[in-house]
C-alpha cells in the first residue's frame, strides 16, 4: 500500500469514483484510439478529472479500497 502508481501512456483522466462495492476509489484514463486503462482499489488519486497525464506521471497511490 502507498505504491506510486505511473501512467503508462498520455491521455485524459476520464473518471474518478468511489464504489465501495465496485473496485473502491478508481481512476479510469481515456489514452484515445479506443484504448482505456482502469485502476482500482486505490488509497488515495493524485490527479483530478478532465487533467491530461503524461506518460510516466504519478496518477496515484495503491491502497485497499473497496475491499473493506
């Protein structure tokens, strides 16, 4: 837990939520050309929605979430 999560590809953060049942926080990155990547169960986000990510930029911290 508190791992540092990267990007592994520019895109636009889509999403962030909270389902307690359903992954916990997660964060969901739109990279475009159809490709999506989803991370879940996480301890805390350190980007907001609608910011653009570059590759390799802290996203986040591993956590537990949902699984409680």
């Amino acid at each position: 837990m508190g791992t540092v999560i990267a990007a592994p590809a520019a895109g636009v953060v889509l999403r962030i939520a909270n389902e307690l049942d359903r992954g916990g926080l997660k964060i969901c990155i739109d990279h475009g050309q159809a490709l999506f990547t989803t991370y879940n169960h996480l301890g805390r986000t350190l980007v907001r929605e609608g910011d653009f990510v570059r590759v390799g930029q802290h996203i986040a911290l591993s956590g537990a979430s949902g699984l409680e």
